[in-house]
C-alpha cells in the first residue's frame, strides 16, 4: 500500500498594512497521510478539527473533486487521515492550508502533474486572495500580487531573524464577518499613507531593520482601524508587547488572534510572562516556516521494511 504525506504550515496574512497581499508561513500544520484505498475515507485525529460531515464530502475531498473537475481528471479513491495543528476561524490560514491540500491530495490522485504555479493560480483563486495560500506553498515571508489575466507573481523572502508570538484568543471571528466592517472605499491621502506604510514595513524587513519595520507594522489604513472594535484586547496586548521588547504588533488575518514580531531567540520567554496578563488566550511562541508545503510519497516496500 503507497502512503503519501501531504504537510501544508499554518500562515498569517497581512502583517499589518500588507492587506491581502503580504503573508507569512507559521510553523503549525496540517497533515494528511493518504493511503490507496478502494473507496473514500476520511478520519480525523485532531480536536482542532471541524466534525465530518454526515451527508457530503470533507472539505478537503471538495477541493479536491473541484481541482480534478478542473483539468477533466478523475481521482483513485484514498483513504486520508487528518491531523492539524492549526486553530479554525482565529486568523491562522486554516481555511487556506485546507485549499492547499486539497489541491495537492488531488495532485495524487488525480495525477495531475501540477506546476508550482499552477497551485499558486488556483489555490489563490478559491481562496480569493494569494497571501495565506502562497504562504502555505512556498514558505517564508511572501509579497505577491495577482496579473490581470488571473495569473499570481509572488516573491518569498526566507532570511528574517526575528520570531513571532500569537495570542489566540477562546473564540472566533470568521473572514467574512471581519470584511464587513471594512469600508467600500479609502480616502486617496490614507491610501497613500497605507500603501506608504506597506512598502517601507517590506523595505525594512528584508533590511534587517526589525525596530523600523515594526513601527510601520502599526500604520496600517486599509482593515486594522475597522476591526479593532472586533477584538476588545488588542490594544492592551501591543501596549504590553511593546513593553517587553516586541518590534510590532498587528491582528493576524482577519483576527481574532493577535501576532508579535518579536526579537529572535526572545518570544519563549515573552509568551510565558504574557500568558499570566491574558489566561484567556493562548500565548504561545512560533516561528517562521521556511519549506512551505512539503509532500512526502512511501513505496509499499519501503514501509515494509522500515
């Protein structure tokens, strides 16, 4: 029996005045082990995953039938058992990581052949923005922007030495609640000032500036101002980050969960001396993933002989 190991990392988008285009791998994951099978099968072993459906297809298998549907393929049945380490509707890609895998177990079973870009395209379109997906897919810290024609360009960056905290907080805030709080349209000088923001935040991160890319981290325009009134701590988290030496502190997403960037080495320590000021959430220390999606195939013979 072959076994396929599909591991796809969590991701935060936006950073700040990044809005949709600006993403970054975190080192939590969601992992499929896929065997061959004669009919599907899904099994879970996580709580941090939605129940099964009863009457339809995981939503992973949906992606999945939807990317093979694509390119007029059919999909050999698995039987697929899900892990995942990446807290649904807290701002963390969940919904992305599961795109990505989708496409990927249909990758396999479909034997399609797809090219990374390929993943990128239509990952980005189901998702309907690039900045968690390609994150997801390549790892690092990703600038991307969408072609007219449909078509993605992303650009990874994978030597920043800094780490990151994340305060999750008990309860969810879904993607499309926080879009609607966000205006139809900007006013062109915040605009500029946000768009300002966002390419000096880039410039200084890459640079090695981490004070000055977390101070531009903060001079969002385009989302944070309308949904800090979604996340009633926000404000007390970034005055006692700042404190303690954080660079910057912005949502993660769409929120609820909050993210540090905070100096290398230092966000261990950090997390266990704010996790005591915030006992409902979890603070918790993380890093930048740097492999993005990784897939890993087993031969029959290969597992029986180790």
């Amino acid at each position: 029996m072959n076994r396929l190991t599909i591991r796809v990392p969590a991701s935060t988008a936006n950073l700040g005045p990044g809005f949709d285009s600006v993403g970054m791998a975190l080192n939590r994951f969601l992992t499929l082990e896929v065997y061959d099978h004669d009919e599907w099968v899904f099994e879970q072993v996580s709580p941090l995953l939605p129940p099964l459906p009863a009457d339809d297809d995981p939503f992973i298998l949906k992606i999945a039938r939807q990317t093979a549907d694509l390119y007029h393929a059919s999909l050999a049945p698995c039987r697929v058992v899900v892990d995942s380490e990446i807290p649904l509707a807290r701002g963390l890609g969940s919904s992305a990581s599961a795109v990505v895998a989708g496409i990927e177990l249909a990758n396999y079973a479909g034997n399609l052949g797809l090219s990374p870009q390929e993943k990128l395209d239509l990952a980005s379109k189901i998702e309907g923005h690039p900045d968690n997906v390609a994150a997801s897919l390549f790892g690092g810290l990703i600038v991307s922007a969408e072609h007219g024609d449909g078509r993605f360009e992303v650009v990874p960056f994978f030597d920043i030495m800094a780490d990151l905290l994340l305060f999750i907080p008990d309860y969810e805030l879904k993607t499309e609640d926080a879009r609607k709080v966000l205006p139809e349209f900007y006013v062109r000088k915040e605009a500029v000032k946000g768009s300002a923001a966002s390419n000096l935040f880039i410039a200084a991160l890459i640079g090695g500036q981490y004070e000055l890319a977390g101070k531009m981290m903060e001079q969002d325009r385009f989302h944070e101002p309308y949904r800090i009134k979604l996340i009633p701590e926000f404000m007390e988290i970034r005055q006692l980050a700042k404190s303690l030496g954080a660079y910057g502190t912005v949502i993660s997403g769409a929120g609820p969960t909050i993210i540090s960037l905070v100096p290398f080495g230092r966000a261990e320590a950090m997390a266990e001396t704010l996790q005591a000021h915030f006992p409902h959430m979890s603070v918790e220390a993380a890093k930048i993933d740097h492999t993005g999606l990784v897939v890993e195939k087993f031969a029959a013979f290969n597992m029986l002989n180790h």
